[in-house]
C-alpha cells in the first residue's frame, strides 16, 4: 500500500473495522430518541444520527451485512468506491460512488434500512475515503454480517457478488 494512505488512516484515527476497511466516529447526537418514539425493528433508545469515515484500500471489502436503519454513504477521497445492496426482494442494486458524474458516479447514495450491502473499491482504485450518515443512530445491535450460505440459498441468482462479499 502507498504510504500515503497509512499516513491517512493514521491522520483521522482510523481503526479496523469488523466488517473491513477501516473508520472512526466522528459525530453522534446527544438526544437520543426513546424507544416508544422508534419502530418496531429497533429494541432501546438510538441516537438521533452517526457519521463515521470509513476507508477500503485496493483488495479490501465491506462483507456484507445489514442494519436497521437508513444509510447515507458520502464520497470524499480517493477513487471509485462499488457499493452492492440486495433488497428483501432479491433486488441486486450497484451503485458507483465518485465524482465521475459523466461515468455515472454518485457523490451520495443511500442504502435503505434492511437491504444487505456491502462495498469495494473499484476496479483500478488504490483507496476510498468515503463517510456514512445513520439514522436513527448506528447501534452495534442493529449490525448483522452476512451469512454465506443463507444469503446463497435466500439470493442465488446473485452469487458473484455474495462469493464475492462474504466469507
């Protein structure tokens, strides 16, 4: 890896993160909304919203996984990021994150609570600066990483990217 990019990890203070790559919280409300003010889906209280950063390098991955809230990925740095999400229906979804509009690159995309998703750098990327907005706020009791096998018999016709994205 260009040094570069570990000088930038190590600008922000990044940790590793359990689904891959690397992040850091930087923002999460101090109001929290109580439980009776939530849906059904989410058990306690959440913030009212998170941001995090969050880094891939070339050949790493986001696994995919899931979470109970609505998910806002920024494009900040760095080269093309793939984000792929399957909705409950079976809906593959590849949305390419960037400044490359004429490419069709987005800065900003949004992953719908529920849906699984995860991401890679693209093909040719050295790394991705990217930073994700929950909300209601990130709770690590809302994350669910895939399941291989269960994605495989649930999504089979989508079995390249969850080889791809899973362990």
């Amino acid at each position: 890896m260009p040094a570069g990019i570990d000088r930038l990890i190590e600008a922000l203070g990044l940790q590793p993160h359990p689904e891959g790559g690397f992040y850091r919280e930087t923002y999460r409300t101090a109001e929290m909304i109580p439980n009776a003010g939530l849906s059904a889906r989410f058990h306690g209280p959440r913030a009212h919203a998170t941001a995090i950063y969050y880094l891939l390098r070339a050949g790493e991955r986001s696994k995919l996984h899931r979470i109970r809230s609505d998910e806002v990925w920024h494009f900040y740095d760095g080269d093309p990021l793939t984000i792929v999400a399957i909705s409950a229906e079976g809906k593959l979804i590849e949305t390419s994150l960037g400044r490359d509009f004429a490419a069709g690159q987005v800065p900003q995309h949004v992953v719908p609570a529920g849906h699984w998703f995860g991401a890679l750098p693209s093909r040719g990327s050295a790394f991705t600066l990217a930073g994700c907005t929950v909300s209601p706020g990130f709770d690590f009791a809302d994350f669910e990483l895939a399941s291989r096998s269960s994605l495989l018999a649930d999504y089979p016709q989508h079995r390249a990217w969850i080889e791809r994205l899973t362990d």
